[in-house]
C-alpha cells in the first residue's frame, strides 16, 4: 500500500472547493439560502479522527513489540485504509467548507455569524481528520526487512541446516 501524498490531498481540496462555491452559486441562483453544514459535522469529524488514531495505536505497538501480543495482519491492513479513507474525506471536506466559506466572504452582504461558524468550526475539524489520517496511517506502517531491499536476492554459498 502507498501512502497519501500530498497531491492526491491537495487535488482533494481543490475539487470539495469547487464543489463547495458551485453549489452556493448554484443555490443562490434559484433563489435559496446557502447550504450550511450541520452543526453535528465538526463534531463527527472530530470523533472519527480521534478513533482513527486510537485504532492505529494498537497496531504500532505490536509493530514495535511494545504490545505483548501480535495483531491481525488483515485488521493492520484495514485500519491503515481506514486512515487513507479518512485522510481523503478530511481533505474534501476541508475543501467543500472553504468552498462555502470563500463563497460567503466574497458576498456585499455580511453573513450570519451562525452560518460562518458551523463552516469555520467544519474547517478547523477537517483539518483534525487530515491530520489524525496521516498519523493513523503513519502508525500502521512496518519496518522494512533488510531482505526486501533487493527483491529475489537468494544465499550464493551453501544452506546449513
């Protein structure tokens, strides 16, 4: 597995803004109010990326021989795209709410403070879940082994038993 680099996060930011201030532009056009995330989101957000890491923990530990017991190499390998996945949705979500923002800032009518609030407290969240993402996932990563260096490298000299 790959980890989340910096350009698939960035891309991710760029299209949830898009979307973000097409879809106020678009709501506004025909006449209704701007889309408001609920105020449960930052929340969420927030709670899922401390889950996150509070799942990778156990997996460093027994990577680390810390933990006094192996893990499941599969439960590894789920927590770890778990934190891929959430990483990636922090970053759209980070990007739709500074959509929305960028949207409201650029209007002659100052908005309600209401609706500024649950967006900014959506952004400061989603850069949690970035954040607690890219720790997780760094958690859950292994060692090397010195033989994996150069795939196909086999002993030259005779085997003992």
């Amino acid at each position: 597995m790959k980890r989340t680099g910096a350009g698939i996060l960035t891309i991710a930011v760029i299209i949830g803004a898009a979307v973000g201030f097409i879809l106020d532009t678009l709501l506004t056009a025909m006449g209704r109010p701007t889309f408001s995330p609920a105020a449960s989101l930052p929340t969420i957000l927030a709670l899922l990326g401390v889950v996150i890491v509070m799942l990778a923990v156990p997996v460093h530990r027994a990577a680390r021989n810390r933990g006094g017991r192996r893990i499941n190499p599969f439960q590894a390998l789920r927590i770890a795209m778990l934190a891929k996945a959430s990483s990636l949705l922090g970053a759209v979500s980070l990007g739709f709410s500074l959509g929305l923002l960028v949207f409201l800032t650029t209007r002659p009518v100052t908005p309600s403070l209401g609706s500024m609030g649950t967006i900014i407290a959506t952004l400061v969240c989603a850069v949690v879940l970035v954040v607690a993402g890219l720790v997780a996932e760094q958690l859950c990563t292994i060692r090397k082994d010195d033989d994996d260096d150069t795939p196909g490298n086999t002993p030259t000299g005779p085997v003992q038993a």
